[in-house]
C-alpha cells in the first residue's frame, strides 16, 4: 500500500510574524520546519487591500490573525493566486470576506478554476501586462509560463517597484525579513532538490526580463525579501547554473523503471 503522500497541509499552530516591507506592503511569515522553509503572504494596504497568496490550508488562522493587525477582514477586496497550487491559496477561507474577489492569471482561470464541482469560479483573470489599480497601487499582472507552472503568473507593483515572484528567488531557512546575506547557492540547490522547473530556458527569460524592470524590492513566497542591491546575484545565479528537473522530486530521487 502506498504511503498517504505529504501535501502542503501544515499544523494549526504554525504561528506567523507579520513585518511592513515597504511603505504600507506587510510579509506575513511561517516557518515549517518540515519543509525547512517559510510560507510568505503579502498583505497589500491601500483603499482596496491585496492579499497576495493565503498559504497552505492549516496556515488559515495564523495569517488571518496578523492581516487583522492591519484591516479588518471584511475589509479585503482582493485575494490573489500566482498558480494553481495549494499553498497559494489554501486558505480559502479568506473568500468568505463579503467584497472580497479572487484574482488569477487568464490560464489558471481557462485550465483549473473552470469546471470543476465546488471551486469558486467568480473571479477577475488577467493576460500579460493588463494593470488593476487598487487606489494609490497599481498592479501589474506578468504571465510567467513555465515559470513553474503553466498557468504561472507574476505581479508587479509599479508605484513601489515591488515584484511578486511566487516561487522564483526563493531560499530555504528562517531568515530576516529582507535578506542581506547572499542565499543564491542555496536557492539553486533548492530547485535541484525539489525540481520544480522542467527547463532553464523560461525562467532564464523571465529573470532578463524582471532585471529590466528593475524591482526595488522582490517578495518570494518562500525565503526572505530581497533588495535591489541583492537582486542580479539570484538573475545571475540563474543565468549561470543548472538548476532544472533532473530526477529529484521533493528531495527524493525519483526511480524510472
Ligand atoms: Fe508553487
Ligand atoms: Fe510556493
């Protein structure tokens, strides 16, 4: 019989720290020492707050918690998910909040939200480049495919310059909330270990073209912030290691008979 596999189910008492980034932009941060990584959301405060992915299921009161230091719940108008995976959006609960909308990129809405029995389908999809203000914010929705995943999105705040990667510059450990130490190795051996991007080639793309846009400040889901002096290490990390899917799954290796 098969072992029940692990998902991103994490313990009710994971607790969470909550720490303002960047003028009105909150890290609200778990470490699950099971993983050996944290699981970052990102509460955007301006006239219509954003919430940037919930967490995985088990994180739900922790970070509802730390949001409610900030703005009542009732007053969240947007919850948003980078793809379709657990611990971006595990914590569905937060659609519960009476204004609330879900936020997505136009794949993760064509290929998953549709069409399945008892999963939200009201939500706002967006292509690449397409902007929603929320008052004195503006998001810039990235499509990222095969960043990840193929449904993979981005976003980036173009008043800030703060970017949203999701699962790119991500590092393992519990560190400060803006990182000065360079983590870059530990990134690469990290997506070797886990293998969740089947080609360099993408994300190569993709990290020229974040360079270019020249984020002050980068939120990974996983890891610490990154300032702009620390950024083109991890571009360049990238740029100049393998790091793509080679056999390992989840730290384990993966037998093909
Ligand atoms: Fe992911
Ligand atoms: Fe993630």
């Amino acid at each position: 019989m098969p072992e029940v596999s692990k998902t991103f189910r994490v313990a009710k008492d994971t607790t969470a720290s909550i720490s303002e980034i960047t003028d009105g932009i909150y890290r609200i941060s778990g470490f699950v020492n099971e993983y050996g990584i944290t699981f970052n959301q990102f509460l955007i405060n301006d006239e219509k707050p954003t919430l940037i992915h919930t967490g995985p299921v088990g994180m739900y009161e922790g970070v509802a918690e730390k949001v409610k230091e900030v703005i009542p719940l009732e007053k969240l108008a947007y919850v948003a998910f980078l793809h379709f995976e657990s611990d971006e959006w595990g914590g569905m609960e937060f659609l519960k909040s009476p204004d609330v909308k879900l936020l997505c990129s136009d794949l993760s809405s064509r290929l998953n939200l549709m069409g399945w029995d008892g999963v939200p389908v009201h939500h706002i999809s967006f292509w690449d480049s397409e902007v929603l203000k929320t008052g004195r914010r503006s998001l810039r929705f990235l499509m990222t495919p095969h960043v990840h995943h193929w449904d993979s999105m981005m976003i980036f705040e173009d008043t800030t310059k703060s970017l949203f990667p999701s699962d790119l510059f991500i590092q393992p450990g519990d560190n400060k909330p803006v990182i000065s130490d360079d983590l870059s190795k530990e990134m690469i051996q990290l997506y070797r270990g886990a293998g969740i991007f089947a080609s360099e080639i993408p994300v190569r793309q993709t990290a020229q073209r974040l360079l270019k846009m020249g984020p002050k400040m980068t939120f990974p889901m996983h890891g610490s912030c990154i300032d702009q002096g620390s950024f083109t290490r991890y571009v360049d990390a990238l740029m100049n290691n393998e790091f793509a899917y080679s056999g390992m799954l989840l730290g384990q290796k993966l037998e093909v008979s």
